[in-house]
C-alpha cells in the first residue's frame, strides 16, 4: 500500500488548523472587536496621512510630519462627495491583529505610489504597528503547535525560534511584495476593494487579485510584485531555516504557502467591512 507523501500530508494538516483558527476568530468576534474599538489612537500616522492627501487637491499648510508617516499612503481617504462608504470602509488592522495598511475603500481612485511611499507602506505593515509583533506570535503558536519544523524545538526556547523566524519572513516577504518588487515593475501594491456585486463575484475578484494587479500609470498588469516577491522570500528563508527546511523542493512549497496566504488575506481584506458591519455591528 503506497504511503502519503509526508508534505501533503503536512500541508492538509496545516491547512485543516488554518479553517480552525479562522472558526476560533469568528466564535471571538465580539471580545476582539471590544479590543479593537479600545485600541483606536487619534494621532495614527494613516490619519495623518488622509489629511495630507485631501490637502493635495486644496493646497494648505502641511501639518509637520511625525516619524515620516506623512509619505504613508492612505487606504482610506474621505471621497470628495463625502458620502457614507462604510460599506466598503477598511481599516488599519483585521480583527485588530493582522496588519491592513494596504487596503484601500472601495470605489477609491487614489495616485500612484512614489518609491518611497512604497517603502513606508510595507514599514507600517511590517515593523512599525504593533499588530505585525502580535500576528506573527500567533502564527508562530500556530507553527509551533503544527510542529511545522521539528528542528526547532519545543516550550519557550523552541517558541523563541519559531517567533523570530516567522517575523522575519514576515518583513521579507513584505518588502519584497510591497516595496522592493512594485517599486521595479512599477505596480501598485495596494489591494483595491471591490465591495459589490454577489459572494462568488467578489471571493474571485479577491483570488483574482494574487495574480492581476494595478500599475502605478493606472493599467493592469500580471502581478509580478506577489508572485516573484514571495519568491524570493521563500528563497531567503533558506538562510535561517534548519537544513533540513531547506532546498529547492521545500522553497516550492513555501513559495506555495505564501502565495496560499496572499489569496487568502486578499478574501478577508475583500469582506472585512461586511464583517465590521454586519457581525461586529461597527461604523
């Protein structure tokens, strides 16, 4: 009798945990968006960067900028009709613990992105906010309790080397795919909300999303940024990965994992202004 393949069998196992994780959210709605609602800070840098965005098309006075968060890109800008788009409104952070800076209202046309906004976009969802530290905690946990990589280890010490690992994989990869790739291919990074039409029309726009993205002169283009940005993160991971992690088979199936995860953060990014809405009852 022929025996599973030990990374399918891996990668079932991961992937049953990641819908448990998603139920465990979903059943916690309520404490974490208490959280959320105590987390919120009138001076975040991304409403710094909406006022410095609205004053583009009515020149002003720039406010002095604090900590450079005045390049920061703003995934929320008040349209110049000021309706109500809380149907489609995002916010800084999903479930406030995954970082959502790049996510912008739907029925938004924002400018191109310059180099340096790209790099101050990917800083704020990597190092720069708290919830980067938190998601890759839980990740790590995740990881740890999957025993994903053996060599590691068990208890705090093994829980370290999961935790700084995971984190740094998680700036890679967020460079790569945000900054340093899109600034190249000249490419928007930013995932653009579609927020109408039916289930099925909007899960595809958002898997749709890993692969066809904006260019920064406002045409579409394959997605070379999440494609080849994960890439090379996968690549780079065997530089701090055990050697057994390591290898051009187990870079495929990393640069699969991220690409797994790319798809599915775009689906929670695309309906997390109808989980605020209708779950969690925010405006």
């Amino acid at each position: 009798m022929t025996k599973p393949c030990p990374i399918c069998k891996k990668q079932l196992t991961k992937l049953i945990t990641e819908v448990v994780f998603v139920l465990f959210i979903i059943l916690f709605l309520p404490t974490i968006a208490w959280s959320q609602a105590k987390n919120t800070d009138p001076t975040d840098p991304l409403e710094y960067a909406q006022q410095s965005l609205t004053s583009h098309n009515n020149p002003a006075p720039a406010p002095p900028s604090d900590s450079g968060a005045g390049s920061l890109p703003d995934p929320a800008p008040v349209s110049q009709d000021k309706k109500d788009n809380s149907q489609g409104k995002q916010t800084k952070r999903m479930f406030g613990v995954v970082p959502n800076f790049a996510a912008v209202n739907a029925d938004t046309q924002l400018p191109p992105l310059s180099t340096r906004e790209k790099f101050s976009l990917a800083a704020h969802d990597s190092i720069l906010d708290y919830s980067s530290f938190t998601w890759a905690g839980i990740l790590a946990a995740q990881a740890m309790v999957l025993n994903s990589s053996p060599e590691l280890g068990s208890g705090i010490g093994g829980y370290g080397r999961y935790y700084w690992r995971t984190f740094t994989d998680g700036v890679s990869g967020t460079f790569f795919t945000e900054a340093i790739v899109p600034a190249i291919t000249h490419e928007d990074p930013r995932y653009y909300t579609l927020g109408h039409g039916g289930f099925l029309r909007r899960t595809g726009y958002a898997i749709s999303r890993a692969f066809i993205t904006k260019t920064d002169s406002g045409g579409t283009s394959f997605n070379f940024s999440e494609v080849v940005g994960n890439g090379l993160e996968a690549g780079l991971s065997n530089a701090y990965y055990p050697p057994q992690e390591r290898g051009l088979s187990q870079t495929a199936v990393n640069w699969g994992t991220q690409m797994e995860s790319a798809v599915l953060n775009h689906v929670f990014q695309e309906f997390w202004p109808d989980i605020r809405r209708k779950l969690l009852r925010q405006k």
